[in-house]
C-alpha cells in the first residue's frame, strides 16, 4: 500500500513542502519512506539560496559511512527550489547530500541526510 503525500498532490505539494519550512532547507515525502514507493525530494537549502545553476541529488544506499551504488541525480529547478522525484528499489538506509555544477557541496555539515527504509509491513 502506498504512503500518501503529507503535504496534497502536483504543484500544491510542493508549494506546502517549501512552507512546512524544514530545517537546511530539505524536504523529503512521503515519510516513512517504504521500499518500492517513490518519493520527492525538494531542496532549497544553502546551494540554492546562492543561486547554483543546478543542483544533483548525490545518492546511496547502505551505512552512512560507506554508502554503495552511488549515483548523481539530475534535480528540476521549481519556483520552490530543486525538485527530485525517485523510486526507492532498495531496503538498505538511503544517504544522500547535494552538489552543484561548479562542484560545491552541501553535506549537512559532514553528515549528509540519511533515512531508515521500511518494507511496507505494520506491526501491530
């Protein structure tokens, strides 16, 4: 069963994603976050307030400090930042931190992002 949006549906959700005003200016939904589920991640944190003229959502799977299968996702900008919607394929933790084209990056201070990932299983 798929977790639905916590914040609506299309140009709505993003506009209320950027309003919840996270911390650092990230944005992830659905949490929880289940295996096999898509999720969208909205960015509006340091590289984007100094204007970067794009921004990639560097991925990986695994403990937080050897991530594997590693990849740069290409993010859209939005008028509410930089948008990456993607399929979570994998039941390990999920990293992940920012860069830009001119290969500045935004780590979270040295500690990335990094969220548990369910199998889609309650427990009652």
């Amino acid at each position: 069963m798929a977790h639905p949006s916590n914040f609506g549906e299309h140009q709505a959700r993003l506009r209320s994603m950027y309003e919840a005003d996270y911390p650092q200016g990230v944005v992830v939904d659905p949490t929880p976050i289940t295996v096999g589920e898509e999720i969208t991640i909205l960015y509006y944190g340091l590289l984007a307030r100094n204007g970067a003229d794009q921004v990639y959502l560097h991925t990986g799977y695994g403990d937080a400090r050897e991530w594997r299968d590693v990849c740069d996702l290409k993010m859209s900008r939005t008028g509410w930042g930089w948008v990456k919607t993607l399929e979570i394929p994998d039941l390990a933790r999920f990293n992940f931190c920012f860069r830009d084209s001119a290969e500045n990056w935004d780590n979270n201070n040295g500690i990335n992002w990094s969220f548990e990932i369910h199998n889609g299983i309650r427990r009652n």
